[in-house]
C-alpha cells in the first residue's frame, strides 16, 4: 500500500508544471485581493438604509397608478407609442454599423495578414528584394495593425460619446462608433484566418504571376468566408446591445427613451417596458444568429 | 457531392447577398449619406483638431499620474467583476448543463423545468447591457461602487454560464460515464469527471472575457467611478484633446499588454 501511494506521489512531483502560468496565478489571485481590500465592494453599500429608501420610493412609483388622461398618463401612452421607431432604429444602427464593419475587414484582413502582406508572398521571389521593399511592407502589416488594435482597444460607447461630440449628434457618428470598434475586432480575426490557411494553391498560383490582390480574392477570401460568417454573427449579437445603450448619448434607440425620457420623469415602468423591448430585441438577434450559424456548420 | 457543394454555395451567396440588402437598407432608412459621411467645415475643423492631437498627447507628469491611477482603478474593478462572474458562471453553468445528469434524468420534468429556468435566466442576464444594469441600480438602490462591480459581473455571469456549459456539455463524455457507472454522485462526475477535460477551453475563455471586462470597467466611468472613461469625459468636455489622447493611450496600453500576456498564456495551456 504504501509503494503506491509512494507511486502516487511520484506522480505528483512529476506532473508538467509550468512557471509563467504559476506566477500568473498567483499575480491574479494578489490583483483580486488587492481589488477587494481596496474597499470597491463592500455588501453594506448595496444594503445601507439610503439605498433601501431608494429602493421603496422606486416601487412605489412603479406600483403608483395614473389616472387615466392625467399629463403623467398621456406622456406614458405619447413615449410608448413611439417603441416600434425606437426598437427598428436600435436594429439598423446595429446592422448599418456590422455592414461597414465587415466592408471594412474585408479590405484590412488583406493588409494586416503577414502570409499576404510582404515582399515575397507563399514562395521565393526570383529577383532579389531590396531592403527598402521589406521595410515598406513592413510598415503596411504595422500601420494596419496598429489601426486595427487602436480601433478595437476603445470601447463603442467611448467611441460613440468622441465622435457625437466632434460630428454633432446624428445616426452617423453612431454607425461610426459601432462599426470603428467591430472593424478593430473582425480585421484581427480576419487577418488571422487568413494566416492560419493552407499555403499550397496560394504558392501555386502565384507561380503562375497572380498578384497578391488575385490571389486574396480568388483562393483566401472563399476559404476563409465560412469563419467570417460565423465572427461576423457573433459580433452582431454583442452589437444589438451596443445600439440599444448608446441611445443615452442622445441617438433615438432604446436607451435614450430609458435613460433620457423615462428616468427623468420617473416613469419607471416605461424604462422597464423600453428595457424588455431590448431583451427581446436581442433575444431575437441571437436566435437568428444561432441559427445561421447552425446552418453553415451543417452544410460546410 | 457536386450538387451539396453547389447548394452549399448557392446558400452563402444568398446570405451575402442578404447581408449587403440589409446593410444598405439600413443605410438608408437611418438616412445616412455620403455626402453626409464627411463633417461639414464647421464640425471637420474640430475633427481634425481632435485627431491631430493623437500624434501629440500630454505628457505632463500631473496627467500621467492621474492616467496612471485611473488605469489600475480600471483594472481592480475589472479584475473584481472578473471573479466574481467566473464563481456565478460556474454555479449557472452548472446547473445550465445537463453532461452530469445521471441516465434517466432526462424525463424528470422537474430537473427539465429547473434547466429551462436557469437558462431563461442566463439569456436575460446576458441580453441586458451592463451600462444598462448600471442605469437600473442607479435608478432603484443609488450609484456606488459595489454596484458598478455588480453591474458589470450581471451580463458577464449569464455570458460565462453560458459558455462553461456549453464547453461542459461538449467535453468527451467517457471519464464521466465511467464515473457515473461505478456510483460517483453526480456532483463528483462533474467535478472530476468534466470540468477537468474542459478547463483549457475555459481558462482561455475568461482570459478573453477579462479584455472586454477592461472595456467595461473603463466605461462604467461615465457613471461617476473614476476608471479611466470618467477622465477621458472630463477632458473631452474642456475640449483638452492632447489629455484625452493620454487617457486613451492608457486602456490602448492596457489592452494590448494584456493582449501580450493572455497569448502567452493561453499557449502554455493548450499544451
């Protein structure tokens, strides 16, 4: 018995161990703490007499009846006519946004993908390549990727509040806002998909004298549009609930009737109705995205 | 196989073409035009002066101090919310899972009606934004700290629940079955017999999630937390775009220091 639990043992301090993901732990676990000792959570916060007085005056004007044709009522009946506009505006700033987004990846996947975007693309060139050319498309991948990374690393609401205060408030801006960030993430995912290929029919094509725009468009672009689909779903579903907040900076989607209209008004149970609109609005974005997805993985 | 393949192109040309019929539609119906597309002089000077200021941030040590500062508020909050929506994901997942069910489960109404609560759950928990859920707390209980940690961890919970137990559900069943089948209770299958096989898949996930969890925490500065989006609207409003420009940089430095390290990580442990 006890040769196995020495086996056992043997076992265990030959387990594959792995230094940097060790430190790494132990550095989140210190953040954590240092997080929670840093007094940014704290249950009494959530549970002092202040918010639980809060608290009731919401319920109550939640519970609270109108009467009926009295201006709080005929404000409530006015803003809740007006949830079908808000909800199909919420979805167009979304599906305008993804579409120049994905425009817009399909474009800078080409330049940011290091296989595509250098002096020798898939095989050898038989000229030597001059230095400066090496550097030139150096820069090419770099910039892009610099872009790329800048327009992703800021969120859509920060964007959006940027770029409504430069443009002055519209829908433009907005789509803006959503597709900048979108764009940041698809043109990463994009350059990668396109990296990860097969290099075989791209070689041999460029054997044959195919520039690097042929080759992008006739063999990498076809093979990686499965994936593509499959992201650019994804990235539709998160950028429904992008458009519904990014009404509290003024555009009319759901979010400026809760945030603008109905909060301060107190009329609460309007912000939850608008609130409800999103959930279903979303809901409905994900089954069909879902579903789309489901349906490629099947045929492909 | 010729004709699959031919459907199979035939249905993606269809969905493009969809996706561009809908794009421009929208386009059109949100009234956006080309002409419009370019700021007119007036807001273009100011879209100029504001992108100029990119290449020439301030560097003071007063504004690096505050960016600083704000930088690793970000952080904590992130890092707070962070683990507070793995330990929630893990619970919801759970019991959003049906991989440790014990055979015959299945056609107990009770368990299938506990599955599809925990699941609406989730959807609802994920398809409120959390700058939404910081409106909500902020209308009903007040805005403080804890409840923009809470805020931000709501949607995240129901995003890590959904993922764990789809990843779960995914896992190679054998070690479970044979768990199962020599009396293991079903807590003990899922402990040693599923979450082991899908840790990897799920340590990269949060990773992941961590980098949104950044973004968030930087925007849930626009409620009154001093995360870096609270600096960055002050700036923007005294129109001190070089300032702006630092804050910026600082969640771009963020993202991308942590872009390094994640991608480091999550090499080490797909091997």
């Amino acid at each position: 018995m006890s040769g196995r639990s020495e086996q056992i043992q043997a076992l265990r301090k030959a387990r594959p161990r792995d230094r940097f993901l060790r430190g790494s732990l132990i550095a989140v676990a210190c953040l954590v703490l240092y997080s929670l000792v840093m007094g940014d959570f704290s249950f009494t916060d959530i549970f002092s007499k202040q918010s639980q007085s809060r608290l009731a005056t919401f319920w109550e004007y939640l519970s609270e009846k109108d009467e009926p044709g009295s201006p709080r009522d005929l404000i409530r009946i006015d803003l809740r006519s007006r949830a079908l506009d808000a909800t199909m505006t919420t979805l167009w700033l979304s599906i305008a946004a993804m579409f120049l987004a994905g425009l817009g990846a399909i474009v800078l996947s080409a330049f940011a993908a290091r296989n595509l975007a250098t002096a020798e693309p898939f095989i050898a060139s038989q000229k030597p390549v001059t230095a400066a050319k090496r550097l030139a498309w150096g820069g090419v991948v770099w910039l892009t990727r610099g872009f790329l990374i800048i327009a992703r690393a800021i969120p859509e609401y920060i964007w959006a509040f940027l770029l409504i205060g430069l443009f002055g408030l519209g829908a433009w801006p907005a789509v803006l806002a959503l597709a900048l960030h979108n764009l940041g993430i698809l043109g990463r995912l994009g350059a990668e998909t396109v990296e990860n290929q097969a290099p075989q029919t791209p070689a041999a094509l460029r054997g044959l004298g195919a520039s690097r725009s042929k080759i992008y468009l006739t063999d990498l672009v076809p093979n990686a549009l499965p994936r593509w689909i499959v992201y650019f779903f994804y990235r539709w579903e998160t950028c429904v609930r992008e458009a519904v907040i990014l009404g509290m900076l003024g555009v009319t989607s759901l979010g400026y009737y809760i945030f603008n209209e109905a909060r301060p008004r107190d009329l609460y149970d309007v912000m939850l109705y608008f609130t409800m609109l999103g959930v279903g609005l979303v809901f409905c974005a994900d089954l069909l995205s879902a579903l789309i997805r489901w349906r490629l993985r099947k045929v492909s | 196989m010729a004709k699959r393949l031919d459907q199979n192109l035939g249905s993606r040309r269809l969905l493009l073409l969809g996706i561009v019929a809908a794009g421009v539609l929208a386009l059109v119906q949100l009234g956006i035009t080309p002409g419009e597309m370019i700021p007119s002089d007036a807001s273009g000077a100011g879209v100029g002066k504001f992108f100029l200021a990119a290449l020439t941030p301030a560097t003071g040590a007063d504004t690096l101090l505050i960016a600083a500062r704000a930088a690793l508020t970000t952080l904590r909050f992130a890092a707070l919310a962070t683990a507070i929506s793995v330990v929630g994901g893990f619970v919801l997942g759970f019991l959003g899972s049906t991989a440790w069910w014990p055979p015959g489960a299945r056609r107990n109404p009770l368990r299938l009606g506990a599955l599809v609560a925990t699941r609406a759950l989730i959807t609802f928990m994920r398809s409120v934004h959390e700058l939404l859920w910081a409106v909500l707390f902020l209308t009903a209980i007040g805005f403080s700290a804890t409840a923009g940690v809470i805020a931000i961890a709501i949607p995240f919970i129901g995003t890590f629940a959904k993922i764990f137990s789809e990843m779960i559900d995914e896992a190679p069943r054998a070690a479970a079955d044979a768990l199962g089948a020599s009396g293991a209770s079903p807590l003990r299958v899922y402990l040693f017999g599923l979450l082991p096989l899908a840790l990897p898949d799920i340590l990269a996930y949060i990773l992941y999630r961590f980098e949104c969890a950044l973004r968030a925490s930087a925007v849930i500065g626009f409620f009154g937390i001093p995360t870096l989006g609270q600096y960055i609207k002050l700036a923007f409003e005294d129109l001190n775009y070089p300032v702006v420009w630092t804050y910026l940089y600082m969640l771009i430095a963020m993202v991308i220091i942590f872009d390094l390290w994640s991608g480091s990580a999550r090499r080490r442990i797909a091997h």
